[in-house]
C-alpha cells in the first residue's frame, strides 16, 4: 500500500487530487493539511511514503515543509506540486530533499507517473511530457550555486 500525504491551501485541490490517487490500486491518501505546519505535524503522526506538496503554503512554504519533513521522517519522499515555474526555486527544493516536482498545469498528465518514481534519481517533470533527471540542478544545489534563503 503506498501512503500519500497531500498539502495544499485549496480544499478543491486536495478533493480532487485524492479522487485521482485513490482511484490507483492500492494507494491511499493518510493525511491531508492546508498549511505547511499542519504538514510537517500530519507527516510525523501518520509517516507516508510521499508526501505532495504545494510551495505556496500558508505558515511555512514548501521548502521548509520539505527541509522539515525531510528531517523528522526521512523516509518519506516528496513531491512538490505546484504552479510555480522557476529554476532557483527547483534547485532550492531539491536541495532541500525533494524528489520531484511537478507544475500543477501539467498534473491531469503526469501525476500518476510522477508518484510511480519515488526512490529514483530526483525528477523535474514538464509540459512536454519528458522526464528530465535532476542531476544538472541537484549538482548545481550541492555545489553551493543555489542560496539557502
């Protein structure tokens, strides 16, 4: 069974991403929050294999959700979702501990794959519907290119 935590502010997201995850065999949506520290607390109480967050969180924004989670229960893998296209902030994510991150634009296509590779080398994924390894922006973050602000 492969557990799911999702974040995001907007009700109608979580309904929605829940009725596509749990309509995939043996997945289940465990926990879901509205704001970054619900988040991290909802991660530690019901550990998920993944967690799906959104960056533009109230209280504490992805990246730090992701530093925390990462920290407190480093099993569990996170995939950032969101509306937000920007380099920086993809190496900042990923040097935090995220494992993917996928635009919400591009979420009715990719969602489900982008669940499918936890514990594979970190992925962005985009429009055009390529899985494009990480490893150029993850060298950038782990060379001391990308700030910790």
């Amino acid at each position: 069974m492969l557990r799911i935590l999702i974040a995001d502010d907007h009700e109608v997201v979580r309904f929605g991403l829940r009725q596509i995850l749990e309509a995939q065999a043996n997945w289940e949506v465990v926990a879901e929050a509205s704001d970054g520290k619900e988040a991290v607390s909802r991660a530690i109480e019901t550990k998920p294999d993944i967690c799906i967050l959104d960056h533009s969180l109230p209280l504490m924004n992805g990246l730090e959700v992701t530093r925390q989670i990462r920290a407190r229960v480093p099993k569990s893998e996170i995939l950032i979702f969101t509306m937000h296209e920007n380099e920086q902030l993809v190496q900042e994510l990923l040097q935090a501990g995220a494992r993917g991150y996928l635009l919400k634009s591009d979420a009715r296509t990719h969602l489900i794959d982008a669940n499918h590779l936890v514990g594979e080398p970190p992925t962005v994924l985009h429009q055009e519907g390529l899985r494009v390894p990480a490893r150029r922006l993850l060298g950038k973050a782990r060379e001391g290119v990308v700030s910790d602000h």
